[in-house]
C-alpha cells in the first residue's frame, strides 16, 4: 500500500525506507524488549545496522547504552501523520509501532524516591558529567532527554487514537495513567533546562 501519494518524490524516498526500518527494529526489538529488560512491546539502542539490531552495544556507556533509540525513532511517525493527515499511514503503520513502543516504555519506567515515574539506568548519549568524587560520568537516572522523549511519544499515541477513535484502547489508559506521574523538567536558575539530575 502506497502510504505518500500526495509527497514530494524525495520525502517518500527518505521516509519510506525510515519506516520500514523502523518497523524491522519492532520485530528484532520485541526479543530485546524480553531478553534484555523482561519488558514487553519493543526497545531500540542508538547503534543498529542493515539487520536492524536493537540490543546495546559493546563498549563504554557513554555512547553504547541508551534504549530510547526507538521511542526518539517513533516521534517521527507522528510527525509524518502530521504533515500528511494520512489516516491510513497512522492506523496501519504508526499506531502499532507507537502501541509497541508505548508498551515498553510503560514497563521500562520505574517509581522514583518522590513518587515520579523515571529512568533508570539512564544515559545522555554522549554526554558526560562530573559525579561527586570528581571523576567524570555518564551514567545517572532520569536523564532529561529520556524524559522529554518518553512525554512526547505518550502525547503522541494518546493524540493518535484520539484520531483513530482508539481512546478505550488499554493501553491509552495506562499511557494517560502516566502522564502526569512523569518526572519533570529541571530548569537551572539561569533558565537553561538540566539535563542530569541534581539533588
């Protein structure tokens, strides 16, 4: 099925392909999701490849830990529904992968000391910053690009079946359930968002 008749040549092109990755990494992902986190729906790590690998990579935290890679991926089905309306993209192709995704990430976040939903591990791909003894880290909880991803796709999947008519869908009282239990942005007194956490 042709999802993009009315696109440019070059947008279906690009996001074609992107989609039907995506749509791979669910497939590999769902045994991650398992194997690795005993969590269901499907994960993705920032390292894949032409098979579509999902599982972490070998090497430092820092770059080779991070299992938003596929929530980050789903923000853009969203926004390709978006810019199309194609009702038939988000029924048939975004709303299973964002249901898949929107599983794991349930299951992936846990209760925090103040009662929020959170992280942990979490990285910042990347990113370091200096620990307390001095030495520099990479590995913390609740990294704010975790959460500002995680928000985002339950905004979406929650938007999607407001679209679809899929509001008594289990899943999207779970996501809703969530929503407002998120830990929330740090903002410095500078202005400037924090991206690790600070006690």
């Amino acid at each position: 099925m042709n999802y993009w008749p009315s696109l440019p040549c070059n947008l279906k092109e690009c996001q074609g392909p992107l989609f039907d990755f995506i749509s791979s990494l669910s497939i590999n992902g769902s045994k991650t999701a398992k194997v690795n986190y005993e969590a269901g729906g499907w994960v993705a790590h920032q390292v894949s490849d032409i098979w579509a690998k999902t599982s972490p990579d070998r090497g430092e935290a820092v770059w080779a830990l991070w299992p938003m890679g596929g929530a980050w991926l789903c923000t853009h089905l969203w926004e390709h529904y978006t810019y199309t309306l194609d009702k038939d993209f988000l029924k048939n192709k975004a709303y299973p992968l964002l249901e898949g995704c929107a599983s794991f990430l349930l299951d992936w976040l846990i209760e925090g000391p103040g009662g929020y939903l959170e992280t942990n591990p979490s990285t910042s791909p990347e990113h370091m910053f200096i620990a307390p003894d001095g030495n520099p880290a990479s590995v913390s909880y609740s990294s704010t690009m975790d959460m500002a991803i995680i928000r985002e796709v339950f905004s979406e999947i929650v938007s999607a079946a407001e679209v679809l008519g899929r509001t008594d869908d289990s899943i999207i009282g779970k996501v809703r359930e969530a929503q407002p239990r998120l830990l929330p942005t740090k903002v410095a007194r500078d202005g400037s968002i924090m991206e690790w956490v600070c006690k």
